[in-house]
C-alpha cells in the first residue's frame, strides 16, 4: 500500500514538472492576431484589410517567422526593425506615443472632476435659500392648519 | 484642455512638413546601406550629380525601370555622377534580393519606415529625382522613368554633354 502510494505521489510529481513549463511557454503567435496589431505601412490600414503587394511580402514575413517559432512580441520588434515604429497599431508607451494613452486618461480624470464638481454645485444651488443648515420639514403655517381643519370638516361625514 | 491641444498640435508638427520642390535643398539625413552596414546619405554625394531613385520590390513599374537605370549607371557612373537607390517601405530581405536579381551596381540605402521618401514628397514608387552638385533638386519624374527619358532629360545636364 505504501509502495503504491509513492509510486503515485513520484507519477503526479513527474507530471507537474512536465505540465509546468509547458504552461509557462508563451503561446505560439497566430498570423490573424499579429495581422490585427500591425499595419501595412503603404496603405495605412492594419495589414488583416490590406490587399497590397507590400502587405502581401509582409504576412510571408510574419508566417517565417512563427515557423521559426518566434512569439509575438519578437514577431512585432522585428517588424518595428523592418518597417520603424509606425508599423505598430498600437504605439508604445514611450515619448511622444505616450500620449496615446495618457491623454485620454487625463481627459477621463477632468471629466469626472467636472462631473463631481457640477454635481456639488446643483446640490448646493437646490438647497435652502439662506445656505443654513438642513431644518427639520416644518408644518404649515397656523393660518393655514387652521384653513385646513376647517376645509377638512366640511368633508366630515 | 491647453495642454491637451498643445499636444495634438505637437503631434501633427512632429510629423514635419512633406515635399521638396524644384531648386529646394534635398533632404539628406543619413539612412542605413542596403548591404553591407553603417550609413549613407545623399550629403555623401556632394560635388556630384545623383539620380535619386525610390524603389521597393514589391512594387511592378519598379522592375522594369531598374534594368534601365542600371544601364544609365553604367554609361554615365563617375567622379561626376552616380544613381543613388533608396529602397522604402521594404524588407531588406526583399530588397537585397531584389538587387542581386537584376544586377544592379549603383549604391542603395534602406528608408524602411518611409520617412525620407515622405521629406521628398513622393507619392509612391518608383519616384526619380536628380539633384544637382549643390544638393538641389533639378528634375523630377513621378513614376518609372526609361531610356528614353534618362537621354533626353538627365545625360544632358551631366557634365561632359556639351550643355
């Protein structure tokens, strides 16, 4: 019995180890998906909709490289060697390309601080004439608890 | 939101401003050889005429005009004058291979992003421009140009043609 069960425990321990880097890899690169993060620089569309003969001499480039079983990232820098850094759909986060991405971060953050403030504001303009703290709702007027009793008892039946 | 526009107007600047024409400076920036590493550019050439040529093997007319433009070359190639290939928007593989095949002797850099074709204004390939020993543009020709055009435009600006 105990035999068995180091024999198992030794068969799971072998099989992590083999699944392990097998799911570390990076997955193999795929012609549509690199086809839909790049661009054909001639016709200034991504290369998946480009027709052209240059698009054409770049997916042969893309398709020899992931038989060589580079990754996409690699796939990509070489393009970016080949073609500059305009073949990329998708900027890089650095220099001016950064603006890419903070620029509508930071029109995101104004939005919303003018949201909060405008809101702030309404709040402020519907609240009690005098500014004063909230009052507790009051009843109506003596005259006119008065003028309600009596509208009141002629509806008494 | 000044900064915002500041920076979209910052963007559309950086791209600089696209074309050279006649009597205008050529851009020289240096770009890499086709084969053979480092960098060339046309402010190499200074003191010569150069047939400034943009080419790409993908491109059809491209492969027509090169055996012709390689002939000129090698009547009219000297301490006086050269053809200058600038191979844009290609793979160098490409490239290369495209030179082997037809044989061409006249120096060739790589402009792979464009960016010098886009200084010079051109509109696609293959695009010729001869530029004077000053570096200024004196002809310009948009699409293939033959034999025919290289003898009757260019040899007769060349010096020795008795012009």
């Amino acid at each position: 019995m105990k035999r068995t069960a180091a024999l198992l425990c030794l068969a799971l321990l072998a099989a992590l180890v083999v699944a392990a880097p097998a799911s570390a890899a990076e997955p193999r690169a795929s012609l549509s998906e690199i086809e839909a993060e790049v661009m054909c620089p001639v016709c200034g569309t991504l290369l998946q909709l480009a027709e052209a003969p240059q698009a054409q001499r770049q997916k042969a480039f893309v398709r020899r490289l992931i038989a060589e079983g580079r990754t996409k990232e690699q796939i990509k820098d070489a393009l970016v060697a080949e073609y500059g850094e305009e073949v990329l759909a998708l900027p890089k986060g650095k220099g001016f390309n950064l603006s890419a991405y903070l620029v509508p971060a930071i029109a995101f953050v104004i939005a919303l601080v003018a949201l909060i403030l405008g809101v702030l504001r309404w709040r402020r303009a519907s609240g009690p004439p005098d500014g004063g703290s909230k009052a507790a709702p009051q009843g109506p007027s003596p005259e006119d608890a008065e003028r309600l009793d009596a509208d009141l008892a002629r509806y008494d039946l | 939101m000044l900064a915002v526009v500041g920076l979209l107007a910052f963007g559309l600047l950086s791209k600089g401003s696209s074309g050279v024409a006649l009597g205008e400076v050529a851009p020289s920036e240096p770009l890499p050889r086709l084969e053979g590493g480092g960098t060339g550019s046309l402010a190499d050439y200074r003191g010569r005429w150069v047939l400034v040529n943009f080419w790409a093997s993908w491109c059809v007319p491209c492969r027509t005009e090169a055996p012709e433009l390689e002939e000129f070359q090698r009547r009219h190639a000297g301490p006086e004058f050269t053809v200058l290939g600038i191979d844009s928007r290609d793979l160098t593989e490409d490239g290369r291979d495209f030179v082997r095949r037809y044989d061409l002797t006249y120096p060739q850099l790589r402009d792979g992003d464009g960016d010098t074709a886009h200084e010079f204004g051109t509109t696609g390939v293959p695009e010729n421009f001869l530029i004077d020993p000053n570096g200024k543009v004196r002809l310009l020709a948009r699409g293939p140009v033959d034999a025919e055009y290289l003898d009757r435009y260019v040899a007769p600006l060349l010096p020795g043609a008795g012009s």
